[in-house]
C-alpha cells in the first residue's frame, strides 16, 4: 500500500517521538522527577503510530494505563504530558491526574484508563454517538490481551456488533499482564480468533511493523466510516521495559526472548524499508531525530521548571465534596 510522503515523514516522526518520550520519562522517574508510577510503551510504537495515521481530531480514541504513546500518536502535546506526568499545574490535568488520566479531547483522546478493560466500552460509546449523529468519525479502543479477558470488553464487543457502530478494537497483545504470560491467561493461541464470535472480521497484524498496521488498520477504517461495522485487530507486539518503571521483568522473561524482540524493533526496521525503498533520505531521518531529541528535552525541562499545583486548588477539578480545609464545605 502506498502511502503519501507527508503520512511517511509523520508515522516516523511520532514512532520516534514516542520511543524518546518514554526512554526519557522512564530516566526521569528512575530518579524520582515524576509523580506515581509509569507505564511506558516503548517497543509498541507502530500499533497507535499506524492507526492513528488514519485519523482526524474529529476521530477518538480510548486509551489504556499503558497510554502515552496513544496520546502522542493523537496529537496531544508532549510539553503538557510531561509536565502532567510530573505533577505539574502545566499539564493536561494541571498535574492532578498524572500518567493514568492524561485526556485531550481537542484531540479526539478521551483519555488514558487506569481500569484494564475500560477503553472498549468508551470507544464503543463515542461510536454509538457518531453512528446516532450521523457522523462519519470512528472510535478505536486500544487494550491489552490482559484487558481481552474483562466480561466487558465482550459485552462491549457484541453490541458493537449488533449495531454495526463503527468501531476498532485495538488489541495490543505485548503477551504479558503485568507478569502474567498471554498463553496462560488466554485459551486461544490468537486474540483475533475470538472476533467470529461476534461475527467481525478478527486479523492478526505484525504489531512491530508500521506498515502492515497501517495498511489493517486502513481496511478496519474504512468498513467503519462505510457503516459496514467493527473490526477486532490483534497487533503482536512487546514492551521493552518492566510493567511499571520499578518492575523487575527478568522475574518473569528471558533475556534472549527480549533480545529476539528487539531485532524486530519497528523504528530501525522502518529505517531499512525507507531508505531501501527510497521513501526517506538518511538526512531527513537525521534531521527528525534531532528534531525530536531536542522537543523531548524541552519538554522534560519545561516540567521540571513548571510549579506545583498551588494548594488552593487541590479540591478543584476533583470528584471529592468533603471538607476542603482551606475553602470549607461547598
Ligand atoms: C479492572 C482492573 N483489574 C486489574 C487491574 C490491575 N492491573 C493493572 S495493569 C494490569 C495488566 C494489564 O495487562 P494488559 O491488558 O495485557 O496490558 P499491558 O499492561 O500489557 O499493556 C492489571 C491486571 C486494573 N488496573 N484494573
Ligand atoms: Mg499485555
């Protein structure tokens, strides 16, 4: 599939983006700049990179715990992430909500989730209103083959399917749960299969390659603005990193299964394929990666120089109404 030079120059500039992002956030909490914990998604950059490509602020999409790169891929500022992530009154929560809770909807992002499984029926719901409105936006749920075993991500599923809403469910199978293997938490050896129980088409799709994402998600796209319905995408793929920043993974994988991963890492591979093919010039590769290099930077010193949430503001914007001690009962 071919795809315009423009959406080439941007897949790699936000699989880069991403992957810095999240090299810098994991360094910056090793040594205690962020607030609570981090899920960083490095090694999973072409599944949201290569389906958000296809998709206008108009579009949403519902995020997991595990969301910065969905964020990134939809647009939402790097700066306001960062300095979210390290509680500062310049984020996107004002720095109340931190990596879990990062939401843009100028952006089409309804927002990071702390509960495993909840994206589904988010993105079934943005959908079920583009459907009531008539318009011709999709949502697209993105979770994790932990997440596929929640009772709702099924319900959510066979009501997408019996109202056609148009809808993907992006499954990011990193093959763990915290540190539970997939194959023995799931019974089946592909999570697409169980898409023929909801009558959708289930595709399993090289999560680790931005083009074969970008070309199944194209298809799901396209049947779903087309009315024709919700596609289940299985994106194989693997985080580099622990769970969480202070997790151990070697408790649980082997180092040669990591390594056999990494060779497999989306952003040399698109490298090879862009210059082999002539797509990108080794120039202009450079010259987004410094690019790049320095946004991050400037959003890790912007967080860093950005204050604290003032103390008169730590009942505002809060589902609590209980005695604030500074302004009293309201
Ligand atoms: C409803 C719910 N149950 C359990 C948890 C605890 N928890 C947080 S992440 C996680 C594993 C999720 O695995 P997966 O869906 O594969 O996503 P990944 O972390 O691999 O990206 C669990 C069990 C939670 N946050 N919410
Ligand atoms: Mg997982």
């Amino acid at each position: 599939m071919q795809i315009p030079k423009e959406k080439l120059h941007w897949i790699y500039e936000t699989m880069y983006r991403i992957r810095r992002f999240e090299e810098r956030l994991l360094e910056e909490t090793l040594k205690g700049n962020a607030m609570g914990v981090a899920h960083t998604s490095d090694g999973e950059e072409a599944g949201p990179t290569g389906i958000c490509a296809h998709l206008t602020d108009q579009d949403w999409i519902a995020s997991t715990h595990r969301g910065h790169g969905h964020c990134i891929a939809k647009g939402v500022e790097t700066k306001r992430m960062m300095a979210e992530i390290f509680g500062r009154y310049t984020g996107m929560c004002k720095g109340k909500g931190g990596s879990m809770h990062i939401a843009d909807f100028s952006k089409g992002m309804l927002g990071a989730n702390g509960i495993v499984g909840a994206s589904v029926p988010l993105a079934v719901g943005a959908a079920l209103s583009a459907q009531y409105f008539g318009r011709d936006t999709v949502g697209v749920a993105f979770f994790g083959d932990g997440a596929s075993n929640q009772g709702v991500v099924h319900e959510s599923m066979n009501l997408a399917a019996i109202w056609r809403l148009p809808v993907i469910f992006a499954c990011e199978n990193n093959h763990y749960a915290e540190s539970t293997p997939v194959e023995y938490a799931v019974a089946v050896a592909d999570i697409a299969d169980r898409a023929s129980g909801y009558g959708i088409p289930g595709v399993v799709v090289d999560g680790m390659d931005v083009f074969a994402v970008y070309e199944a998600a194209a298809e799901a796209i396209r049947r779903a603005r087309a009315g024709e319905g919700p596609t289940l995408l299985e994106l194989k793929t693997y985080r580099y990193h622990g769970h969480y920043h202070a997790d151990e993974p070697h408790k649980y994988r082997l180092p040669e299964e990591e390594e056999l991963w990494r060779k497999r890492d989306p952003i040399p591979n698109f490298e090879r394929r862009a210059l082999q093919q002539k797509l990108m010039s080794a120039e202009e590769l450079e010259s987004t990666r410094i690019r790049i290099e320095k946004e991050i930077e400037d959003a890790v010193k912007f967080a860093l120089e950005s204050p604290l949430p003032p103390v008169d503001e730590l009942y505002t914007d809060v589902y609590v109404n209980y005695p604030n001690p500074v302004q009293g009962v309201r």
